[in-house]
C-alpha cells in the first residue's frame, strides 16, 4: 500500500482510520472506570478509507 499526497510527494504523513480493542474496568453497571492493558489492532488501516495529507490537509491517492 502507498499513499501519495496529491499537492507533494515530500509529504510523508498521512492521518486516517484504524480500528482497535481495548479491555475496560468498568462498574456493575457497565460503566468506563479505566482501560486495562495494551490497545489490540483489530484492523489497520485500509486503502479504501478517507487518508488525508497531515502537512496541508489534501486527501492522498491510496494504492493498494
């Protein structure tokens, strides 16, 4: 996968979507008390989501 930003190929970072697990404390009611432990990746990024230039804002082309 390559991401390129549209206004510069010097542009190098790029923002977008991951999605991950987190164990939780929580109260008998199911409420947010603390996270417990490591973030798990779920699943990285992917090149059909949004990745947008973090040096000016464009969106990048994403090829897989």
């Amino acid at each position: 996968m390559k991401a390129t930003c549209p206004n510069s190929e010097e542009h190098k970072a790029f923002t977008t979507v991951a999605h991950v697990s987190q164990d939780w404390k929580v109260d008998d009611e199911g409420n947010f008390l603390a996270c417990v432990g490591d973030i798990e990746v779920v699943a990285p990024p992917n090149p059909y989501n949004i990745w947008t230039c973090e040096e000016c804002g464009a969106e990048a082309e994403v090829e897989e």
